[in-house]
C-alpha cells in the first residue's frame, strides 16, 4: 500500500473550527494533471467535510474522489491529529502529531501509529538547511490574533464609556478573506484619522513582544492604522504626553493615532551585576543572572501587551501576578492582553486559560484575583486563542498546500524512507511499526516518571551513589541533540531521570530539560559531564560545576554548527558582501547562504550545466547603515553575519571589502561608483541591479587592468530581460535573419488578488527608486524615426496594452530610459527600424502617478515646513499642497475638488482616482510626520512604503514580453 501513488485528505475532527486544508483544489490540480511520472501522484481520494473551507465539489472539480472510504490510499494528510479510530495500518500519515516530544497527552496516538505499522511524518520537523520549519503559520496566528483583539478593544472600551472606530471591526472568521480583514481594518484606520480617539484612552500604546512570524504578522495588520512606533525608552515621555492631553481644560482633545513599541528580551531584563550590559547569548545560557524589568520599564505605559515571544519557565516571567496586582493599584493604563501564543500560565502568569474563537476573550481583575467571562467590570480582558490561524482558512491553506505539494509526490511513491531526501527522512517518527532511529529517545522520556522525581531528589532516594543535576538547553527536540545526550549518559555507564522538561513551541525557541544523572563511580560522573560539556561546547573542553556537584548549566544548541563544518571542512569557503538592507536582500541571502547545503544541489547544477558536486561553502555578510535592519535580514540564516556600515566611510567600506571575494551592490545607482573603486583597488568582483550610467562605463578598463568583473543590471529589469532578449535574437541570427522590429515590456506587478489599492501596485522594492523610473527622460526608436519623451510628460505618454495570453489583464506601458543603448548593445542597431523598451502598470497607474506629480508630491526639493521643530502632520502638509484651510473637514470629496480647482487633471475622474490613492496612502491622517522626511518626495515615500507594501501571503506577478519582426 505505501507508495502506491494514492493520496488521501482527512476531514478534520478533532475542533469545530479547524477549516484549514494540507492541500487546495488548486493544488490538486496541479498535482494530477502533470501527470504522475512527473508528481508521483495517481489518485486523490478527499474524505467529504461540510465544514472545510473548501466545498467538496471543488475538489471533485479537479479530478479527486469525494469518499469517506481512505482504505486505497497509501499516503493520508491532514492538518490536525485524526481520532484514534481513523488510523488505518500498514500507511502512511502526514499531520502535526505533537508526539516527537513524548507529549503524555498524546501519546496514545502514538502507541495507535505504532501498533498500526504506520509511518508517521510530522510536519513539525520539516526543515530545510537553514534550521527553520518549512511548513508553519506564524504570520496568520499574529494577524488573526491582533484583529480579534481589536474587534474586542471595541467593546471593552464602549463598557468602559467610550465609543471608538474599533466597535466596527468584527472578528477575523467573519471576513471571507485576509484581504476584506485588512480592508476593514483600513476603514478603522480612516476613521481614528479623520474623527480621532477620546482623549481619556489615549494614548493608545501596543506593545509587541518578540521579533518573528507572530510579532511581524500581527504588525503587519497593526500598521493599517494611522500609527507612530516609539522605541522602549520613548514611553515615559508618550505616557507624559498622555497625562498633559487629559488635564483639566483639555477634555474635548483627541489623538489621530495610535503607538506601536516592539520589545525583545533587552527590553525585559538586566543583568545583576550593575557593571554588566545585557548579553543575549549570556541570558539564554544563564538567565538566573538576570532580573526582570519588564513590569518596571514597559508594563506601566502599555494599553495593550500582544505577546507573541516564547517563554520557559526557567526565565523571568513576562508579568507575574503580584506584578500586575501592584500596577493596578498605581493606575497603570493597561487594558488588555493579547496572548497569541496562548502560555497558559507562562509568560504572563494569571492567563490560565486557552480560550476559543467563539468566546475569545475572559476578564481578570488584579485587586480580587477573580475571573470573570464578560466585558463589564474591573479588570482586563485576556484572550488566548490557541487556533488561530483556522481564521484566515483560506490563504494559510493556499500558504501551506504551496510548500507541502512540493513533498508530496515523494512521500506518496516512495515506500522505502531511507529513499526520501533528508529533509523528509528525518521528519519520520515511525515507520513499520517502530520508531525511527532518530527518535528512539522517546521510550526513554516516557519511562522517566516525571512527577516522582523531584520528591525522590529531596528524599535522597536515587539508586545511585552519585548524582547530579544537569540542565540542556538548545534544540534538544527538533534537532535531535537530545538522542546524543543520552547516549552519551548510558554509554558510560551513567543513568539518568528526567526531572523537568520544557518544549519549544516554535522552530526557533529553544527546549529545556533537567536531568539527574547519577553514577556508582565518581569519577564516572566526572567522565558523563565531561563529555556532555564537550557535546555543548565543543570548542570548550571543560563544565561549570558547582561546589556541591548539584548543577551543571550546558548549552547545546551549539553542536549543530559543529557538525555542519563537519560535513564541510573538505570545502573551500569564500564569503560575500551585500550592501543595503532593503526589500531585495533577504532571499538574495537566503539563497546564496545556502549554497553548498544539500537541498542547493539540484539548483546548483542546472544553474552550471554539470553534474559537479562540487560547491563552496559561502558565507554572507549583510551591511547596512542602521546595525538593526542588516540583523533582522540575517535572523535564522545560517553562515550570514550582520554588520553596520556606513559607505561613505572609505577606511570602513575598505575592511570588509577586504575580507570577501564578491560585493552585491544593492545600494542606490549614485553609491556604485565608489564601491566600484573600493572592488578595483583590492581587487574584489562586483554585482549590481542596477542601471550602468557613465560613471560606471568610465571603470570599465581598470576593471579590466585589476582582473575583476564588474556586472551590473542583474535584476528583472535591466536583467533577466536582456536575457531573453539576446536569446531571441541570436536565434534569428543563427537562421541568417535580421531584425526588423524589438518591443520589450517588463514589469513586476502585484497578482490580482494584491492589488487592492487605488494605485493597483505595490513594492517589491524601494519606492524611492519605483517612483524616480517615473521621472526618467526615456528616447527610443519607431519606425527609423527617434523619439524623445521629457521626463515630466513619462506618464502622460503611457498606453493602453493587452497581451493576447493574458486577456483579463488590463495594463499599460510608457518608454524605459534610453532604448537605443539596447539596439547597439543587441548587435540590432543598423538592422532595426523600431527599438522600444518600456515599463508595464496595470491600466490607471500612469494617470494617478502623473496627478500625484502635478501635486507636488514628489518634489525632491527641502520643503520648509518639514524643517520646523514642532513637526507638522500629514494632513496639514497635504492642506497646504491643496492650497485647503487646515480646519476645514478633509475627505475624498474635498480633496478631489481641491485638485480639480487646481487644474491638475483634465478630468473629474482622474482627480477622483487620485483623491482615493492619497486617502489610501494615509495622507490626510492627523498623524505627525517622521523627521527623517525632509521634502515632498520623503513624505510620499513614507506613506508608500508602509502602506503599500506585500504581505506575506501576497504574490507579485513578473510579466515580461519581448518580440521581434525579422526579415531573411
């Protein structure tokens, strides 16, 4: 039966809400109509579900089979654990079990898979090379998880007596979509920034907890309300500003906004020794060295706590009981707390339990200690929803199915575990009816009577002479370290007793266990701590043991780098340098991080052309000039270091230069020239997206002298259309033609689904770079005859387009810079009579950009009243483009007039059209203007990249078309 090609997909059983789906329609399209010679993939057979996200006859649709009856299928998927009962022997099943920790809960099951002879694939510990979980839903838990809390805000705020835009917002399963979640998030963003928020609730302070796919998911919904993010340091002087709002005298006074404040583990504790900074690699390893202060510095000026960072006991609680009783009493502002990653009694000590979609929120009130289930009273409301992602159905489905059909045709033809590749091999719990090497450790856990042991340890009743108390810390689980451990204890000779164990709920915490390791021989514990201080440190050959021979603290999480430079010591290592944070440099990181790791090597070789096996191990630097932007690309990359540099500091850009073999210039145009120099002097290569200017031309024979490449326009565009470009034509000239006419249309556009704003595009990039194409002079040849459009009138000359493929695309396309570069370039320029590169939009693009132009908008020049101290808002910047009274009401009507009576647009439509992206873009928002923005052009781009920015789950299309006419 295993390995028969047959797929199953299970109705989920185990919660009323769980909607979601391993794999969409669309997925099983895919999957059966390639063909199973290139999927592995026969058969689908769906058990019906009248809850699913997904109607059953979607499914049939495609081509599955609607059957309770799995019995055929030799490979079955689901989301959640199935009930015991549907577990059918001699198969293989794919779902998140919670089982690879000996959870007791759930071992049962375990015992069930077992006793089934069934192989057990955990989606769990699935990981690729960097270390990270393949298949997870982080970011909708945050988003969802933050939308429902807003949805309550609105009606604890209204039993507290105050009316605010939140009471609009319903839950995030009521909305068919992310997209119509975020839309009405929107709208109570316009409204807090055209009507204001009572002055009694303000300010209103969230506060993040953590940095990862929770924090930034909740965020990302977060920053659709007009909002400041203020750093921890900054909230005394926010809470002061509060206090002054709230005088007497000023009760009609409202706030425009809301504050945002992320905190990470710096921001919770401080180390004892008063000489002594915060360490993060110290605080991990000894965080009985630190006290918490989160209750002291944060806690007092929050609103509202979003807590999204995993927690171990072993740590300082986030916010203890005691803590938040005496905050209560000194009036701290706190309304409540969004617990999304639901640390029943954790983190946040008097969260005691999980609550549910449908009844999300419980009241705690601090001075009686009660619990409460209801919004009237005293006290804060709680919610803790352990299923969050359920909410958002439909796309964390498309973003699951996404990653997992690219397993799935290996884990349904392959009956032979030890054939599949590493990454799924070692998500293997079980297979024929017993555990996997890998996690043999787990009869071990469950044999070690937890709940014993800590009287046994007081009673002195452990059956060896000698023992010793040992706490492991890192990726014992996910990882496997914890198998190497034990080994290492019984090997000796040593036992061992598990006193406590702390799991990591998420690829990138961290398990904690203690263990008493006993031995009859002193010197036999000696040898055991010896070698477990060795296995955690393996550059160290020595344990930090205590007087009394009670404790020993190891880090573990270290031996999975000692056994990658293992596997690689035979590898030549070569390091490069990307300059600039930005958009681009995350997957460019990502991918060039993983070259030389086993999952790179398929790519590697189609890339070359060979069969070679022989890749370097490279190391990435990311440099920036903030220190903090180049850490967040770097987060979870293995072999990426981040560094802060200024470029414009020759001795500093000299130093590291210096130390790698290439530089990735993803800095703007006007900075190359100088790496470029930096490159030639020590003689380092070059890449760059950008467009070669003059400058960059003038370097090319000292390139030469020096040895090195220089490459520049290696992106989409300029890059992988001049790619297609020559290979169409060296095509027509193997065939002895010539080319009479070249048309290339480029662009990167966001899938229908994503455009969903008034400028129906977003950024994939830096908006200050998008929106200066738009300014560009472009010249190109038509018909013999050369053209020159000025840069003022680019988007004025835009042009309706369609291509035949793609009838449902409405688009445009106005001219790319210089065209004619391209004829010489091409080898077309004495052939051609037509040489035309241009730029597509989706149809409407051109006549906003060309209105917002008009405006000012994008006036590069200081604009002196973003000079002043006293920082002006948005819309009072707006009014004053607009030539509108900064009292008067400001909405789509009045500023659609406003540029009519201006005379920027000739038709009413086109001002209508610009009035919505400038409402969109938050441009009339009471909210203040950064201080980094300096001119027109800052502000817009300000507003652009927040506001128009890709979520997660949202897709950019790259469409490209190149013709040309030959003649023989």
């Amino acid at each position: 039966m295993l390995g028969n090609g047959v797929v199953g997909i299970l109705s989920e059983s185990v919660n009323k809400w769980e909607r979601r789906v391993p794999l969409t329609p669309s997925h099983c399209a895919r999957l059966l109509h390639s063909g199973r010679d290139k999927t592995g993939v026969a058969r689908i057979v769906v058990q019906p579900s009248t809850k699913r996200i997904y109607h059953d006859s979607l499914y049939e649709d495609v081509g599955c089979d609607i059957s309770d009856d799995l019995s055929e299928c030799g490979l079955v998927l689901g989301i959640k654990q199935p009930k015991l009962d549907m577990i059918l022997p001699d198969r293989a099943y794919a779902f998140f079990s919670h089982t690879h920790k000996a959870q007791k809960e759930n071992m049962p099951l375990l015992d069930k898979i077992l006793a089934e002879r069934v192989s057990l694939y955990d989606y769990e510990l699935i990981v690729g090379d960097h270390g990270r979980r393949l298949l997870a839903f982080g970011r909708y838990a945050g988003r969802a998880g933050i939308i429902d809390f807003l949805h309550g805000l609105g009606q604890r705020y209204l039993s507290l007596g105050y009316s605010t835009p939140f009471l609009s917002l319903g839950a995030s399963y009521m909305y068919p979509s992310l997209a119509a979640a975020k839309a009405a998030v929107i709208s109570v963003g316009e409204e807090i920034a055209s009507q204001g928020l009572p002055s009694g609730i303000c300010p209103l302070v969230f506060v993040f907890t953590g940095s990862g796919n929770v924090s930034l998911g909740a965020q990302e919904i977060f920053k659709l309300l007009p909002h400041t993010f203020v750093e921890p340091s900054r909230l005394p002087e926010l809470f002061e500003m509060g206090r002054n709002l709230n005088s007497p005298g000023r009760t009609s006074k409202r706030l425009f906004q809301v504050y945002g404040c992320v905190v990470t583990s710096r921001d919770m504790v401080e180390h004892k020794d008063p000489s002594k900074t915060f360490d993060k690699a110290d605080y991990y390893a000894h965080p009985e060295h630190y006290d918490p202060i989160f209750h002291e510095k944060i806690a007092p000026y929050a609103s509202v706590i979003v807590n999204c960072m995993y927690w171990e006991k072993r740590f300082p609680r986030l916010l203890s009981t005691p803590q938040i009783q005496d905050l209560t009493r000194k009036g701290c502002p706190l309304v409540g707390i969004s617990d999304i990653t639901c640390d029943i009694g954790g983190s946040i000590e008097f969260v005691h339990e999980s609550t549910s979609i449908d009844l999300p929120f419980f009241r705690y009130d601090p001075l009686t200690g009660s619990y409460h289930h209801d919004m009237e009273g005293n006290g804060i409301i709680c919610a803790a929803v352990d299923i969050l992602p359920t909410e958002f159905a439909k796309e964390a489905s498309q973003h699951f199915g996404d990653i997992l059909s690219q397993f799935v045709g290996g884990l349904a033809s392959t009956a032979d575990v030890n054939k599949l590749p590493v990454h799924l091999k070692r998500a293997c719990i079980a297979h024929g009816g017993a555990l996997t090497s890998l996690f043999e450790y787990i009869p071990r856990m469950r044999n070690s009577d937890t709940e014993d042991t800590p009287d046994n340890l007081a009673n002195g009743k452990s059956n060896k002479k000698y023992t010793v108390l040992v706490s492991l810390s890192g990726h014992l689980f996910d990882q496997f370290l914890i198998n190497e451990a034990l080994d290492k204890i019984e090997a000796a000779g040593g036992s061992f007793h598990l006193v406590k164990c702390q799991v990591g709920q998420s690829s990138s915490a961290k398990s904690y266990s203690e263990l008493e390791v006993g031995a009859d021989d002193r010197e036999v514990l000696d040898q055991i701590i010896d070698s477990l201080t060795s296995l955690a440190n393996p550059s160290e050959n020595h344990g930090i043991i205590s007087q009394k021979m009670n404790k020993i603290s190891l880090k573990v999480g270290k031996l999975q780098e000692t056994e990658v430079k293992t596997e690689f010591d035979t590898k030549k290592r070569i390091s490069v340098l990307i300059l600039g944070a930005g958009r681009v440099c995350q997957p460019a990181a990502e991918l060039l991080a993983s070259i030389g790791s086993s999952s790179s090597c398929q790519w590697y070789k189609t890339c070359l052309g060979t069969d070679s096996d022989d890749q370097n191990d490279v190391h990435v630097i990311v440099a920036s000039l903030y220190l903090k932007d180049a850490e967040e690309i770097v987060q979870d990359i293995p072999n990426a270091t981040a560094v802060e540099l200024d470029v414009t500091d020759h001795a500093s850009l000299c130093e590291y230069i210096s130390q790698v073999e290439v530089v990735i210039s993803l800095l703007p145009a006007s900075c190359h020239v100088a790496v470029a120099n930096v490159c030639i002097e020590l003689k380092k290569h070059l890449v760059t997206a950008s467009y070669v200017d003059n400058s960059m031309l003038m370097l090319d024979e000292k390139a030469k002298n020096a040895g090195i490449t220089i490459l520049g326009e290696m992106g989409l565009d300029p890059g992988i259309d001049h790619m297609m470009a020559m290979k169409m034509i060296n095509q027509a000239h193997d065939r002895k033609g010539k080319v009479k006419s070249f048309t290339s249309y480029c662009g990167g556009l966001p899938s229908p689904a994503a455009a969903n704003s008034p400028l129906a595009y977003k950024f994939s990039w830096n908006p200050a770079g998008a929106i200066r194409v738009g300014r560009n002079p472009a010249i190109y040849k038509s018909q013999d005859e050369t053209i020159h459009v000025n840069g003022d009138d680019l988007y004025d000359s835009a042009v309706r387009f369609r291509i035949p493929e793609l009838p449902a695309f409405a688009l445009e396309y106005f001219p790319n810079r210089n065209s004619l570069t391209y004829g010489e370039l091409y080898g077309i320029e004495h052939e051609a009579s037509t040489v035309f590169r241009a730029t597509l939009r989706y149809e409407g693009f051109s006549e906003v950009m060309a209105t917002l132009t008009k405006i000012g908008l994008f006036d590069t020049e200081s604009d002196p009243l973003l000079e002043h101290e006293n920082r002006p808002t948005f819309r009072t910047f707006l009014c004053k483009l607009l030539k509108m009274d900064t009292e008067a009401v400001i909405g789509e009507k009045e500023i659609t007039e406003g540029i009519v009576q201006l005379g920027h647009c000739k038709e009413r439509g086109a001002a209508v059209k610009a009035a919505k992206t400038i409402m969109f873009l938050g441009l009339h928002e009471q909210t203040e203007i950064p201080v980094s923005c300096h001119s027109a052009f800052d502000v817009t781009c300000n507003r652009m990249e927040e506001r128009l920015a890709y979520s997660g789950s949202e897709q950019v299309y790259h469409l490209s078309t190149t013709e040309a006419y030959l003649i023989r």
